[in-house]
C-alpha cells in the first residue's frame, strides 16, 4: 500500500502586533505634544 | 460598512480633539488588517513589526500635527503609509543586500572570527616562549642569522653585510639553525601548535 506522506499543515499564525508595540505607540501617542507658535508647529516629546 | 467609516473618521476627530483612547480603539480595530498587510509583503515578524510601529508613528504625528484631510478613508489612508514604508524598507535593502542566514548557505561558515579568543592567545603565547627557549640553546653564528632573519625581518643580504659573511654561509646556517631546532624538538616532544 502507497504511503501516504502528508505535510504538516502550517500554523496559523496570529498575524497581530505585539502587545509591546501597541502599547510603545499609544505611549508615544501621549507623550507627544504640538506646540503652536506663531504659525509654526513644533513637536515636543515629553517623557 | 458605513456605520464602521463613519465611526473611524469620528474617533480621528476624537483624536486630534486629544482623546487619546480614540487612537487605541483605532489601533485594536485595524492592527490585524495592517500588520497581516505589511507581512504579506515582508515575510518577517520582526520587519513587520517594525514597519507596523513606523506606520503609525507617522500617523500620530500626522493627526497632531493636524496635516489630516482625508475623512472617512481612515483605513486606506494608513494602508497608504504602510505600502509606502514596505517599498522603503525593500529600496533600503537593495541597496545594502543583506544576509538573511536562513536558507541552505550560511554566510557564518564562510566567515571566521580571526582574533584569537582567551585560549588560543594563552597556547600561541606559551608556543613562542618555547620558540625562543630552543632558539638560545643553538651555536651563536646561527641564533644570530635566524634572529636577524625571523625578528627583525631582515634579507639574506643584509644579515651577509652586516655579519660579514658571504650569502651562501648565511644562508647554510639558517639552514643549520632550522635542522638543529627541528632535532631539538623532536627530542624533548615538544609540541609546537596551535
């Protein structure tokens, strides 16, 4: 009888950011401000 | 479908208001449909991982920065960004190939750390120490020439001028020197390497 040779079926990969990554972004999110300025706009990092 | 649009330009307008749960909730809904985007293309975690920040870092900035003028079209709008950084990312890399190491080749096997580590710098150490003990127990004419020639990499002709003796008996007792170093270390099993 033929054997049957089966591939493994690939894992289903969770295709999803780090939980790390969303939560680095959502921090930069808050620690960014704009700084307006006579027409001018300024970026400020706060941390 | 138009209920979900109406919700994504509301909560960027939330947004720039400077609701910052509005982004997080933008984030959570469309993360699978960017990043599965972006590894589409890449095919490494790690790569997408970085693209999927980039993007949305450039997103932030663009929405506090006030620069956003397409209402309604959230999602493409950051899809757009996405593309964009994907094609950065494959002209950045054209132009510095690198190697992956995860097919058949290996680019480790060709390449070999040539500094010594702790202990082969120990043994080629202890090796030259021996080195110049054997050479001390030779005839002084032939230590001379094999010092010249061997520390201070001088030519046979130079070793002739300077010890006043003609090429050829430099030459012999160089010659000399190597067979009766050798009978040395052949008696006293000495091992020699490294």
């Amino acid at each position: 009888m033929a054997k049957i040779y089966s591939t493994k079926t690939p894992k289903n990969i969770n295709l999803k950011p780090k939980d790390e990554t969303v939560s680095f972004l959502l921090n930069y999110s808050k620690a960014l401000s704009v700084i307006n300025y006579n027409k001018l706009k300024f970026e400020a990092l706060l941390n | 479908m138009n209920k979900e649009l109406i919700q994504d330009a509301e909560l960027v307008s939330n947004y720039i208001q400077g609701n910052e749960n509005a982004l997080s909730i933008l984030i959570e809904r469309h993360k699978q449909r960017i990043y599965s985007f972006i590894y589409s293309k890449v095919y490494d975690r790690d790569i997408t991982e970085d693209i999927f920040q980039d993007t949305f870092i450039k997103v932030i900035r663009t929405l506090k920065l006030g620069k956003y003028n397409e209402e309604g079209k959230f999602l493409p709008w950051v899809m757009r960004i996405a593309h964009n950084l994907v094609i950065d990312h494959f002209r950045k890399n054209s132009r510095m190939p690198k190697f992956d190491n995860a097919g058949e080749f290996s680019i480790f096997s060709v390449l070999s750390d040539s500094s010594l580590n702790a202990e082969k710098s120990i043994i080629k150490e202890q090796v030259e120490k021996d080195v110049r003990r054997i050479i001390e127990e030779l005839p002084d004419d032939q230590k001379q020439v094999l010092m010249m020639r061997m520390y201070q990499d001088m030519s046979f002709k130079e070793i002739s001028e300077r010890t006043g003796v003609s090429i050829n008996t430099a030459l012999g007792r160089m010659r000399y020197a190597l067979i009766n170093m050798r009978k040395v270390i052949e008696q006293k099993n000495i091992v020699l390497t490294n």
